[in-house]
C-alpha cells in the first residue's frame, strides 16, 4: 500500500523537483521527496556538502507513522519560505529512525542529555563532523507559547555559526565530553561491580511497578499511558515465584482494561500505539508491529496462568488483525500503520452516531449505546465517538439476563457490520517495509500463540516468515541485514539478531525442526563475535565492524521493546539448556555483572528481571523421546503448552539429528519402546516417565 500511494504520489508531480531522497526505499523518507527542503539521506556525499559549502548540518530523525513528524513536514518541510532558509543555512538529512536505530539512538541520547527529552521528530544540528550543538523535538513554524519557531531560529543559527562559531564549537565539545563522561562513569563502576542481581531485585522490581501501579485504571503511571507488555511478562513470573496473586491481580486488571479500552481497536482489532489519557480511553492510533508481538505473549501468557478464554481470545483477534493487514505475500511483517487519515489523526477509526445509524438495525444500535459509550454528540472530538466497552462482556451479559456466549454472538455480528462499511473509507498509511528485529518477535508471538491456542496457522505464518529473514536479509557470511523493502539493506543492530533468535528458539519448541535451533545456535555466534564487549561483557548496540557515531553503545534499558541485552541474556540461558552447552549461561551471567553498576529500575528493565528470573530458577529442562506423529508425544506436548511454564525447555528426540546440537540427548531412549519424558531441574535428573500426568506432577514438585 505504500508503494502505491508513493508511486502515484511522484508520478503526479515533477520528477525534476524531487530531492534525493526520491531514490531511497524507505516510506518516510519518500514522504520527503517532493519536499522544497534539499533533503539528503544520511551518508558522506551529505557531510561532505556541508565540509565543502562550510555549513552546518540540520539532522531530522522520525519515522511514516509519526503524527507529530507529519504535523511538522506540513508545516514546515513544505513550506517554500521555510524551506529557502534551511536550504541556504544547512545542508539536511532525513533519518527514518526504524530504518538506522543506530544514528537514533546516540542523537536521542543527546536530546536527553541536553534537554531532558526525547521524541520524535528528532531535531539535530551539529557540524560537518557530526558533533551536535543544538537539539528538540518538534519545532513549530512560527513561535508560540514561548517556544521558539523555526523562523526564529534558523537566522539565529546562521548569525551564530558565522559570527561566534567558537561558542556553537564549544557546546558540542561539552555535550559529546558529557556523553564520554557518562560511559566513563559506567565504565569504572562495572570494574567493581560489586555485589550481583539475585532474587531480592527481583522482589525490589515487583515493589517498584506496584508503586506506579495505576489502581484505578490498570497500567502504570500516568497519561500518556504506554502498554509496555513486558512489565506484564514479568509480573507473572513474579506471581508463579512467589504465589503473590496481587501480582497476578496487577496483570488481569491491566490487560482487561487495555482490551475494553479506546486503545483497542474493537472494530478491526489491534492495539494502537499508546493511551492519551490515563483510563486507556483516547488512544494515539497508530498501529506497530511490536506491540502487536508483545502484546500477543502477555494474553497469551495469561492464558496460560489462568486459563480464561478471554484471554485466549484477545491473541487471536491480535493475530487476525496481523495476519490480515500486516503480512507480505513472502511471509514478512510490515512495520506499522499511521495514526492519520486524509490529514487527519483517528478518522479511519471513529463513528458519528449517524454513521452508526446508517450501519446498524435498531436494536444493534441500542447495544451500541449501551456497551460502547456511544453519544449523540460524540465522547470526542467534532461530534465522532471512539469505541469502547463500558463493562466486560461477562458483566454485560448478567445485566441483560443473556449467556455470555449469546453475547458475544450479536457483538460479532455488529462488528463485522462495522468492519465492513469501515473498509469503504481510506485506510491509513501503511508502511511496509519489513524489519528482522519487529519480525523476531512477531515470529516468537505466533510460535507461543501457536503452542498454547493449539493453532497450526499461525505456526506455519511464524515458519513462513523465519524462513524469509533468513533467506532474504542474511548474507551469504552469515550477517544480518536489517531491512527488506524489495531488496535487503542496512547492517543489522543488537536487535535484529537478539529478536530473531528469540524467535527461532519459540520456533524451534514449536515445530522441533533442528534447522531452526541450528539457526539460533549460528546467529548467537555471530552476535557474540561481533557484537560482545570482550574488557567489561554486555553487548553493543552495533558491531566491532559498524559505523561509528560519536560513541558505540551499550543499552541495556528496555523501551517500547526489550532492550537486545536483556532478550540475549534470556535467548542464552534458553540456548544452553537446549543445548546442554554451559558456556553460554555463563555468557548470560556476565551480561548481568555488566549491568550491576547501574541501578535496576523495574519501569526500564523489567524483561532483564524475567532473564534473572530464569536465571536463579527453577528452570526445568524436558526432553521427549519418541515421534512426534506419536499421539503420546502430542499428549505431552499439550499438558506442557496448556500451563505457564516460562521457565522451561523443550527438546524432542525423533531422531539421531538432535543429538549434534544438544548431545545429552544422545543417550536417551524409550522405556518399554513408549514415548518417554525425561525431566530434569536444578542441575538434577529425575526419573524418567512414560505418563504425561506424572511428566506434570514432576514439573509442578520441581517448581
């Protein structure tokens, strides 16, 4: 879909007044073609323009789906008098942060450190050697409200760089000394790390999320409210460790409200971006890939720990929605869809209550009402109404004296009504390039999902794309590439290989092919090799071999993703003990002490804390003997996947194959010529069984 808005976009205008981002394959940078600002991509033809022409450089990072980066392209980017000044001043590159996370995320560090936040779009300006000197988010046109617009500032820029350069030169060196300082400070403190993570960071984390906790609405802290599904992730395992069932109760409560709420999208299904408010009522709507992962393994998780359907069926309607709109005919997963529509942020979304009227028979217009919140004059903006429910379907249904399952019969029939005339109107861009890091962990979620909702389809959507990444956005030596958007580009990140290895282990548990654990086991080498920090242990953002942009980093704090240390961590205890390979949960331990010079704040690292989880145990490891057409094998596999079991491993011994990667299973054979579980935990073998039921009681006794 945004190909073709791209193409016909340039085919309706003059080529000749395309800039030279016409030529690059990301959506948001061909969004910026056609504008008057000369834009570059990012490269050294750009830096060294502005060496040549002796100008400094304006840097604008955002990405397609960003409200905000198009408010400011609108206002600003196409401007012609705007565009004449930043043109004469600067020479500008455009940065599509999905694309270059790297760039991203040092800038980013920059506006934080120098004022105190961070956003996109992204504003840079820094010499010709890529030193910054002055950072924002979104800047207005014109001044207002005290802040300063860009009229304003380009003419103080320019007066500036002419006439007291030294000054603009001497605040770059401080940011980028600043930026050393900080990696200096953790440098000496992870020399003597002190005292290592154990259990009681784990009781520290659970008492951190339970202060933010949001008692009202569910959720933590404040408007704006993000779903930060792995807080969720955690909070479950923190619940089975220590049977605190308001850590369970935490968990309910938020994913109910999520469900229920405007940030759900009940129409189409999917979870949009994040909540303006605190009761998850007006959403910001873009839709990403991630988060409809994410999101995925905690109902899926949920599930599992409680068994309520409700849970099992708010994964399926996530996955519905991926399936149907965000899947490339090659199996890949596109990136997002926009928040605006016709110019305008959530119109693809709401319903004026005419609208709904003209949809709907009389009586679905009353349930309408009565379930949804639905007003005559709209609960938002210009007479238009944002979908949510007023009460669960369960309270629902015992207020109207109906099943619960009668319910959700005529709920469905209204929202396909709905969906149907929804699709008349103009969608939402769509960007559809596809990333290895966003489609690990949407391969990981429809493995779990796969396993615990006992459905083949989205287990073949998992294998289709995992076989797609690795065909397509792995180099011939083995690297990643990080995107695909007709051709692969772009060196991968930490990310890419932490991500999509986490997905290939789920893959692996899922189909027990060894070609997939195989993959997993060869791409962790080749993160370790290039990635691993051999003086203080954790991982850099970039490889020993990447571009250097003023520092290489480490990041260990978890954002609207895991960080790629905390998921390598996990992938690497996970690894090992498939594996029976001990070094490499002692790689896993080290990315741990490089961390304990930093305090551990649960709201950043909370999928660390499920590593340390697995890591302090118990963990169990299970390897089925027999064949997996064996309906015995399949009965295990069941009693295993029904239960929430994170902390566990599972290999299947079909044949010889296996024995190559995990060589402990060499030796193992069927009892009586049956299929036979042999469970082990906490470094100790028990006896082996050919009953699923007492495969189970072992699991339960050793947990």
């Amino acid at each position: 879909m945004t190909e073709d808005r791209v193409s016909s976009k340039a085919g309706s205008e003059d080529l000749r007044q395309a800039n030279r981002l016409i030529s690059e394959r990301s959506p948001y940078l061909l969004q910026h073609a056609h504008n008057p600002v000369q834009w570059y991509p990012w490269g050294e033809e750009a830096f060294e323009v502005a060496r040549t022409e002796d100008k400094p450089v304006f840097l604008s990072v955002g990405y397609s789906t960003c409200h905000w980066c198009h408010v400011m392209a609108h206002e600003s980017f196409e401007d012609q008098g705007v565009a004449a000044l930043m043109n004469e001043t600067f020479v500008c590159i455009k940065v599509d942060r999905e694309e270059r996370p790297d760039i991203d995320q040092i800038y980013m560090a920059v506006a934080l450190r120098t004022i105190g936040r961070g956003g996109w779009p992204l504003t840079i300006i820094m010499t010709p050697d890529k030193r910054p000197f002055f950072a924002a988010t979104y800047i207005p046109k014109n001044g207002r409200f005290g802040q300063i617009g860009l009229m304003e500032l380009i003419p103080k820029i320019r007066e500036l760089w002419t006439n007291n350069r030294k000054d603009l030169l001497g605040s770059a060196d401080r940011i980028i000394d600043n930026l050393r300082m900080d990696n200096r400070r953790a440098t000496r403190r992870a020399e003597s790390p002190g005292k290592e993570m154990d259990a009681s960071s784990l009781a520290h984390g659970y008492e951190e999320l339970t202060s933010i906790y949001d008692v009202q609405n569910g959720g933590f802290g404040i408007a704006p409210k993000f779903p930060t599904p792995h807080n969720l992730l955690f909070l479950l395992r923190h619940w089975q460790r220590s049977k605190d069932e308001n850590a369970l109760a935490i968990v309910e409560t938020t994913l109910q409200a999520m469900r229920m709420g405007g940030i759900y999208d009940q129409v189409g299904f999917g979870f949009h971006r994040y909540s303006t408010d605190a009761a998850w009522f007006v959403p910001h709507f873009e839709k990403m890939l991630y988060d409809q992962a994410l999101m995925t393994m905690a109902y899926v998780e949920a599930y599992q720990a409680t068994g309520k359907k409700e849970y099992a069926r708010t994964a399926r309607e996530v996955l519905e929605y991926v399936l149907r709109d965000m899947t490339s005919s090659n199996g890949g997963f596109y990136s997002a869809e926009d928040a605006d529509s016709e110019g305008e942020e959530g119109k693809f979304y709401l319903w004026t209550a005419e609208e709904l009227r003209g949809t709907l028979e009389k009586e679905e217009l009353q349930m309408m009402v009565r379930l949804y919140d639905v007003h005559e004059q709209g609960n938002f903006e210009k007479g238009r109404n944002i979908l949510r429910l007023r009460s669960s379907p369960k309270d629902a249904a015992t207020v109207l004296k109906i099943s619960e399952q009668e319910l959700q019969s005529r709920l469905e029939k209204i929202r396909l009504k709905l969906f149907v005339a929804r699709k008349t109107r103009i969608r939402p861009l769509r960007d559809d390039k596809i990333l290895t890091d966003w489609n690990g962990l949407m391969i990981a979620a429809l493995s779990r999902a796969a396993q615990a909702l006992e459905e083949p389809r989205y287990a073949a959507a998992a294998k289709k794309a995992a076989d797609f990444i690795l065909e397509e956005l792995q180099t011939p030596d083995g690297r990643l590439l990080h995107r695909y958007r007709g051709e692969a580009g772009i060196q991968a990140s930490l990310d890419d290989y932490a991500f999509l290895i986490w997905g290939l282990i789920d893959l692996y548990e899922t189909f027990f092919e060894v070609r997939h654990l195989k993959a997993a086991m060869r791409l962790n080498q080749v993160m370790l090799r290039h990635f691993w920090d051999d003086v203080l242990g954790g991982l850099f953002f970039t490889p020993d071999d990447g571009e250097t942009i003023l520092l290489r980093q480490k990041e260990f704090r978890d954002g609207a993703v895991p960080s790629g240390n905390s998921a390598a961590m996990l992938n690497l205890l996970r690894l090992s003990r498939l594996t029976g390979d001990p070094g490499l949960e002692e790689k896993s331990r080290e990315i741990a002490r490089a961390l304990t010079h930093a305090k551990v704040q649960s709201m950043s690292h909370t999928m660390l804390l499920c590593a340390l989880d697995f890591a302090l145990g118990p963990s169990s490891e299970i390897a089925l003997v027999g064949s997996l057409e064996d309906e015995a094998v399949s009965e295990m596999l069941r009693a295993i996947r029904s239960r929430f079991l994170p902390n566990t491993v599972v290999v299947v011994v079909s044949d010889t194959e296996i024995s190559k990667m995990a060589p402990f299973t060499e030796s193992l054979i069927q009892l009586e010529g049956r299929a036979t579980a042999y469970v082990c935990s906490g470094q100790r073998c028990l006896t082996p069984t050919t009953d699923p039921e007492k495969m189970i009681d072992l699991l339960e006794k050793t947990g």
